[in-house]
C-alpha cells in the first residue's frame, strides 16, 4: 500500500503493454509517492483509450492537470507555419474563454516552447524575457511548467500547466512526471492519427463507390457534381463546400456551394490567377490554408471568406483535363485541416472528376443517338410524307380540269393550296430536326414556342392556337428568337390580365426576310386610356432588333398585335 492508501503493486503487470521507452520512463518515477505512481498510471492509461484524435487531445490535457495538479491547462498543437494552429484549454468557463478573445497565435511564453522544445519550469510568468502580460480578462498566473509533446521526430505541440494548486511552484518530479505524459500523449496521438488515416480512407472509397455506381442508372452531371461536395464536406467535416469549374474564357466559376454563406460564392467568377481556387489548380496537388480569410494567395475578387479559418482546395483531373477545383472550408477556431485527412482527397477529386467525364462521355452519346434519331425522322418525312402529299396535290390538280361546277372547282384548288402549306410546315420542321444546337443543348425556336404558350395557359385558362411558317430553327439568330419569345410572353401576359379573353390565336413566320409574330385575342380589347407599360416594352424590344409594332382592333372583336423584325441576309 503506498501513501494517501493508493495501492502501487498493479502498476508493474500493466507496465508490460506499454512501449520500452515509456516503461523506462515510468521505472524513472518509482521514488515518486504512491499516490503520485497511481495518477499517472491512470492518466498513461486513459490517453490512449480514445481513438478519435480530439478526443485523445482531451485526454491528454485534462490527465495533465490532474498528475501535476495545476489549476490551469492547455494543449497547444504547433500548425505547419510553426505557430499554434489549435489550443484546448482546461480550467477556464466558456465565458472566460470567449472574453479573453482570439486563440494564441504562439507569442510570449507559449512561443517560447515552441522556439526551444525542451520543458520549461517557472516560479514566475512574468519575469521570464519572453514574456509580456496577458491580454485582458485573463485570469492571473503565477507558476508555469511546460512540455513538448513528440510523435516520432516531430514536435506535434506543447503542454501548458498554470498555477500548481495549493500555491508554490512546480516541482522537478511534477516535470518528470509531465515529460512521461508527454510521451504516452505522443504514442495515443500517433495510434489515433493511424485510424483516423484508416477511417478517412475507408469513407472516401465508400464515398467513390457511391459516386461510380450512381452512373449506372445514366445520371446526369448536374446531378453528379451536388454528390461530390456533399461527400467531401461530411468526411473532412467542412462547414463549406465550394466547386468551381472552368470556363471557356479561362476564369472559374463557383459552380455549386454548400454550407455557411454558400450564396455568397454560388455563381462568382474569379480569375485563376489571385485565386485560393487558381493557386491550387496551378499547384496540381492538394492546398491547405490556415486561414484562408487572410491567404496571401487570395489577391483578386470580393472579400468573401469572412469568419472562416481552415481550408483545403484539390484540383479535379483526369490525365491532362482539369474538370473543376474542389474547395473545403472551416470556421475560424476550428481545427486546421491536416496532410493525413487530407491526403486520399486527390484520388477522391480524381475519380469524381473520372466521373463528370463518364457523364459528359454519355451525354454527348444519347446525343448523337437523338440526332441519328431525328435524322431518320427527317428522311422519313420527306421521302414517305412529302412525296405521297406531292403526289396528292399533283392528282388534285390534274382533276381540276375535268371539273366544271365553280365551287367545286374552287374548294379543289383550296385543297391544293392547303397541301402546299403542309409540304413547307413538314420542310420546316425537317430542317428543324436536323438542325438543333448540339453544342448547348438548346431547344429550337419551334419548341421554345411551343413552351412558351404552354406557360401562359394556366393563367390564361385556355390553350392558345398556333400556327408557324418558314425555317424558324435555321434562318432566325439565337438573339432574335429571344426577342420574339419574349415578345410573344409579354403579348400572352397582357392578354391574361387586361383582355377577358376565351381564345387566341398565335402566328409566327420565317418568311419574305422577316421573322412576323402575331397574336390575336377575342377580350375587351385595349381600353384607350389603359396602361401600356408592357406594350411599350414590346416596342422597345422590336425597335433595338430594327423593327416594329402595332396594335390594333381585330375585324371581328378583340384585339391584333403584330410584331416584327427583319432577319439578317
């Protein structure tokens, strides 16, 4: 039985399952009181029950305090710019902590440890040179004794103890018994480091593994790209996620954010020079920021990181194709990312990026499959439809003049007319067909319409007719279309509000040179001191596009608009 009745024969069989250098270590403290033997058996013990590393660190400080019996502690963990890069303080209420303000950056006497990693005892704080006050609203301390913790030959951070209860100062064996706690501390922080490297591989490739099989079922990168981030930020633990892609003009847009402020940097273009984002494309490896609201590699764009700390920025490639940068941050106080986390993002951004290209792969396949498609139905229409309704119009024709009777003879030529305005809708449409934008994937003019009215017939409580003309799909410039579709949304919109209409008719024709939209109704009609606000916007479209509107009453009730522009040579 040793003193204060703490028992000290267990501690030599459970020495055996310690590592050499911290059994000699611990041989080294047998003079020590009993009591004193037992705490730190304990406290050797309990750091390394943990597995996930801040818990391990919680350990470590909180069984500092206790074997040295210090009021106060701290771990200090040293970041890769040699300064102190996270601290866990013990002793101190949530109020106090956030009163005294920012984290110690490793100034003063915290610095000193790191500048010379050897323990360090004092009686008093404030006569050591490198000391120089505390900020305000921190308690008072007194006595110091202070640590380095090593993992391998590195020094991972620093142990802080202040103010050794019962008033007095440190003692020699109060170091002695830290500096082994140290190295117990070292060995936990490398087992835990070992699993969380184990742990993070396992979900990356599980994350992989879920991104791949979601291309079985023909996902679409749209919907790719949202999996990606959300992967990445639950595994590393980010409080942002920001995928930016390149654009055709060489800068990079913010493509999709999620998490704190994700508006902020949802849709952004940024040069790649100046940029966290551009700095890690140019790199071609994995970045890591400790403060990304104050990188010196940030010198363009907005301020758009605030309250933010950590972060980490991956290219996503595959060979020699930069598909995206992918970008993770933390809040300000958080943990900085580190090499052993984030070391599988690489191959993780890889194979998501292995994964847009399978996406973009398919698409550009269905797409040449719909153009074979509509090729077929091309050649369809006009070698079985036009052809057979030639051949009608060429018979009714030849009849007209075995027929004598005058309105017979003029409904047969209204049916030949009739069958030459199909044969020109069906060529149209053809050309149609053939022609759609593959390159943007944007919709002909004809279907565009088609949309359009099919958006105003809920308001309007009615399906207007429609009739086209003309090669709409080949011969009216993308700018143009967008004027008379937004014209012909303007017309419908007003027709809903101010007409009382039951019906409509709609005209659009690619014809004579110009591209003629014209919308009639059976309403009210325009009431002459109405408002014309959307009527004058119709004007103005037309006259930017070089040319004109009018408006006026139809014949038989309601009212025409017709609205036209000349199409280019």
């Amino acid at each position: 039985m040793g003193e204060d009745g703490c028992r000290t024969d267990g501690v030599r069989p459970q020495l055996h399952a310690l590592s050499d250098d911290l059994q000699e270590r611990l041989r080294a403290v047998e003079k020590a009181s009993g009591r004193s033997q037992h705490l730190l058996l304990e406290a050797v013990l309990s750091v390394g029950t943990g597995l996930e590393l801040p818990q391990v660190l919680r350990h470590i400080i909180e069984a500092a305090v206790v074997v040295a019996d210090a009021r106060y502690g701290a771990l200090g963990v040293i970041g890769a710019d040699g300064r102190i890069s996270q601290f866990l303080p013990v002793g101190l209420t949530d109020e106090q902590f956030k009163a005294i303000g920012p984290l110690p950056a490793g100034h003063g006497i915290l610095g000193e440890l790191i500048r010379h990693p050897a323990p360090l005892r004092l009686s008093e704080l404030g006569e050591h040179p490198a000391s120089y006050g505390f900020p305000p609203h921190h308690p008072a301390m007194h006595s110091f004794l202070g640590v380095p913790i090593r993992v391998g030959d590195e020094v991972f951070g620093n142990l802080y103890l202040t103010e050794k209860r019962g008033g007095g100062s440190f003692t020699s064996d109060d170091e002695t018994l830290l500096a082994t706690l140290a190295v117990a501390a070292g060995v936990a922080i490398e087992h835990a480091r070992l699993f969380e490297e184990a742990r993070y591989r396992q979900e990356w490739l599980e994350a992989i593994h879920e991104i791949v099989a979601g291309l079985l079922p023909a996902a679409e990168e749209e919907d790719i790209l949202p999996t990606i981030v959300d992967h990445a930020v639950r595994i590393l633990s980010a409080d942002l996620g920001v995928l930016a892609l390149p654009t055709e003009d060489g800068t990079l847009r913010m493509e999709l954010a999620s998490g704190v402020d994700a508006e902020a940097h949802r849709g952004l273009v940024l040069p790649r020079q100046g940029s966290f984002a551009g700095a890690a494309l140019a790199a071609g490896r994995p970045l890591i920021s400790e403060d990304i609201e104050h990188d010196p590699r940030i010198t363009t764009g907005p301020p758009r990181w605030w309250g933010l700390g950590p972060a980490v920025a991956v290219p996503m490639a595959t060979g020699e194709q930069v598909h995206g940068v992918l970008l993770l941050a933390r809040l300000r106080g958080r943990r900085p990312f580190t090499e052993s986390e984030t070391a599988p993002l690489l191959t993780f951004a890889g194979q998501a990026a292995l994964a847009m290209e399978l996406s973009e792969q398919r698409a550009a396949a269905d797409q040449v499959t719909l153009l074979k498609d509509r090729d077929r139905i091309a050649r369809d229409l006009h070698d079985l439809a036009i052809q057979r309704l030639f051949a009608i119009g060429m018979t009714l024709q030849s009849a007209v003049r075995f027929v004598d009777h005058p309105e017979a003879h003029e409904r047969l030529l209204r049916a030949v007319d009739g069958l030459d305005e199909t044969i020109k809708i069906i060529r149209s449409t053809i050309f149609g067909l053939r022609t759609r934008d593959v390159a943007t994937g944007r919709q002909s003019l004809r279907a565009r319409t088609v949309a359009t009215l099919e958006d105003a017939a809920h308001a309007l409580g009615f399906t207007p007719s429609l009739h086209m003309e003309g090669l709409l799909d080949t011969d009216v410039p993308e700018a143009l279309a967008a004027h008379a579709l937004a014209a012909l949304a303007e017309a419908l919109s007003n027709i809903a509000r101010h007409a009382r209409a039951t019906a409509a008719d709609v005209f659009l024709a690619a014809r004579t040179g110009r591209l003629t939209l014209a919308v009639q109704d059976n309403g009210v009609g325009i009431a002459e001191h109405g408002r014309r606000s959307g009527l004058l916007n119709l004007a103005r479209r037309a006259e930017s596009a070089g040319g004109e509107m009018t408006v006026e009453a139809a014949p038989e009730g309601g009212t025409r608009l017709v609205w036209s522009a000349p199409l280019p040579a």
